[in-house]
C-alpha cells in the first residue's frame, strides 16, 4: 500500500505538522474548553480561572482560528474537579484511587509527571540510552547502579535445556509461568528477603527468564543474548533491545506492580511475586495490547487503507489500540523515544511509515496520543522478531521494576489487606443503618 506523509515522527507533547487545531475539531473531540465553559464547569470567575493557568495547574492553547481566543484542557478541568470533590468526600477519593486516582502507596522507584519518567529521580529516556538493562535493574533495587551481582552456576539442580525444548510452541511468557516455579523450588536462597539478597535473586530470574526465552545462557548482557535468538541478523538491534528493555523496567503503580506488590506482602518468594505479575500482565488491558495493536496494523494492511481500518473500530466503538494512556496527557515519552530510535536506524522501513501514518490518521480523528503498546509492535515488526516477543520484552523488562517493588514491600512489612464496602443483599438481621 502506498504511505503518502512524509517527516519526522511526533515526538512527546507536540501534534504532527499537518494536524491543526481548529475550534471545529477540538470542540467535537471535547478535549478542550472555552474560557466560559472552563469557569463554568469549576464554577469558578474568569479571574480564578486564569490564575489557574498561570499557576501551571490548566494548560490553554490558542484556538489556531486567527483570532486570541483561548482553549483550556478538558482532562486539567477534570481533574481539578476531582480535587475539590475528593476534600468534601473522602470516601469517594479512596474509591477513585483504586482506578487512575491519588496514590494510595508509597514508593520511591519511580516518578511520572505530565511527559516525563524517572527511575530513582533519573530521567528514564536517558538512561535508556545511555546504561545497560542491568545496570538499570541494579539502581531500581539498591539504588545503586554500580551494584554487583553473584550468578552461581549450581542454583537449579535441574537441566532446563530439556523442559526448554519439550515447551519450545510456547509462548515466552508461558514459559515463564510453568518454568518459574520449578526454578523457585531449587533456589533456596530466593527465601532470604533481605534487600541485597533479593536483589541477587532477582538477576538471577531475569537471567532464567532470558534463558527460557532464548534457550541459552545470557553471556554478554541480557539485550545481547535476545539479539542472538530473535534479530541475529539485524545491525543495531542489541541496542534497541536493551532500550526498550529499560523503558518497560517501571510503571509505577500499575495492574501487574500492584498485584506483585500484594504477593509480597504476605511474604512471598521473588519468584512467587514474579509470577503473580505475569498473570496479570497477560491480560489484554495490560501487557497483551500490543497483540490488538498487531491486529489493527494486519487490518490495515490487508484492506490497503489505514482511514478505513481505524474507521472500522470507531464505528462499533471500539478504541484505537496503541493510542491513549491513563497516567500520560500527551504522547507517551518512552513511545516517543523508542520511535525515533528506530526511525534513526531504519529510516525507509515501511513498517514505521504504517506506523506513522496509523499514529497521525488516528490524532487527526481522536484525541489519544500514541503510547508505547505501539511502539513496541513498530520495534518488533522492523526487527522481524517472532510471535510472543512483544510480550516478552515487556515481562522482562518490567520484571525490574517487580523485584524493587518487591523489596519496598518486604521492607514495609506490612501484608495489603484493604476492605470492601458491601453492596449486596442485606440480612434481615442486620439493620440497614
């Protein structure tokens, strides 16, 4: 099919070039306000609503019509209304923060602002270019990226080589989920929940878990190993790998973390905590996006028209896999690097130019920004790399991110017990007030 736009991918925070906002298309889209309807929804003065915008807690924009008329986010709108209905009703606040609310756990791994990700207050999309996986790992568990990490030879008394062949049709992340309990049975060590120990553990799953993926032990580096096994013929691709590794190592507080964070607390293995991650990450909101997002660039290349396949799901309202994020207002910054990483090494791939052409089709029809399920379907399509990947370099990645949480959670030591507020049919004896 013939790809007609041409430039530079969109990076984080700016509308492609040829994408103009008009008063038309941002009012249908609802993702901005006028000045009225922003005073009204907070039920707030013009006066009080510019001092808002001055304070840096509402983002307006020139309405592009020629005239100096101005137009204040929606979701900044929304979430101000959040506030203030969260201090008259706290019941209501705690309810919300089990769903893209306030945060209801501490941590000090990692920070999300509007575009930006930090690991232990670094900026991740320079650390993603500039430091191993490994070396990453090690500053989200102890801080300290320098950290060494004994690998002993003889810590699985079984040879997996065997298992390895015999669950080969598997997906890698099956894999991991019947292998990792074999190898926390042999590990012994894994019981010792102290932070340095856990962290030698933990290099020690993610080790395994490369080595179920690939089939062979991890020399040279994790990225490396992956290399060999999925894009071996492919110049630069350690590098990307590694990258995107280091992107994925943490989220903060999402699905997979949290449920990784509730294993531990009761004082669970790494492993066990690890495999609790995984069962969420498969989920289809979660770490198996990237497989719809497959899905709509195969649509779109079977019926030769990108309008037409992000139409269709419109049209049967359905969202548009790869595009919105619930804790990013813009395009996601990791989505972003990873992007002009690939499009830097492969300028004339014709997976980026479907890709861009999927990504600026779709900010001209919604007001989702591309997030990083996208771009991780780009990477794996340009790198040729085989099914189940995706997902792979996902769980492996975030695995860093599980362990560290895993340790601010042993060091709590405090098991998450939250309750319910019963909203079922009442006993007879029990009085309704």
């Amino acid at each position: 099919m013939g790809h007609t736009t041409a430039g530079r991918l969109p990076t984080a925070g700016r509308l492609p070039r040829n994408f103009s906002i008009r008063e038309d298309v941002v009012m249908n889209s609802r993702r901005y306000m006028t000045s009225t309807e922003a005073a009204s929804a907070l039920n707030v003065s013009p006066s009080t609503l510019y001092a808002y915008v001055s304070r840096g807690m509402i983002r307006s924009e020139a309405s592009g019509d020629g005239r100096r008329k101005r137009l204040y986010r929606s979701e900044d709108i929304e979430r101000l209304k959040a506030r203030k209905r969260a201090r008259r009703n706290p019941g209501w606040a705690v309810k919300r923060a089990l769903h893209t609310g306030d945060p209801i756990l501490e941590s000090a791994i990692t920070l999300i602002t509007d575009e930006r990700l930090f690991y232990r207050g670094r900026d991740a999309t320079i650390l993603a270019a500039n430091e191993s996986f490994e070396r990453v790992a090690a500053l989200i568990w102890t801080n300290d990226k320098r950290f060494s990490f004994p690998i002993f030879s003889n810590t699985y008394q079984r040879d997996y080589r065997e298992s390895w062949l015999k669950l080969k049709k598997l997906k890698p992340v099956e894999r991991f989920q019947t292998l990792l309990p074999l190898a926390e049975a042999d590990d012994l060590a894994a019981l010792d929940l102290r932070r340095d120990t856990v962290a030698a553990t933990g290099m020690r799953i993610l080790w395994f878990m490369t080595g179920v993926a690939t089939g062979e032990d991890p020399m040279g580096g994790i990225a490396q190993a992956l290399r060999r096994a999925w894009a071996p013929e492919i110049d630069g691709a350690a590098e990307l790998i590694n990258t995107t590794l280091v992107l994925f190592a943490d989220h903060e507080l999402n699905v997979s973390t949290f449920t990784v964070r509730c294993a531990a607390s009761a004082g669970t293995t790494p492993y066990s905590a690890v495999c609790a991650g995984l069962a969420a990450l498969r989920g289809y909101k979660h770490g198996a996006a990237s497989e719809r997002v497959e899905a709509l660039f195969q649509e779109a290349e079977s019926i030769g028209s990108v309008e037409r396949a992000i139409a269709n799901r419109l049209r049967i309202g359905e969202k548009i896999p790869g595009f919105g994020h619930a804790v990013y207002r813009d395009v996601d910054p990791r989505a972003s690097l990873l992007l002009r990483k690939l499009e830097d090494r492969f300028p004339g791939s014709k997976d980026l130019l479907l890709a861009r052409e999927i990504i600026e089709t779709t900010h001209r029809l919604v007001p989702d920004r591309y997030n990083i399920d996208l771009a991780l379907t780009a990477l794996v399509r340009v790198l040729n790399m085989p099914e189940g990947s995706a997902m792979a370099l996902f769980a492996l990645g975030r695995t860093a991110g599980w362990i560290g949480h895993a340790i601010e959670q042993y060091e709590r030591d405090q098991l998450i017990r939250p309750r319910a507020r019963y909203t079922g049919l009442r006993p007879p004896q029990i009085s309704s007030s």
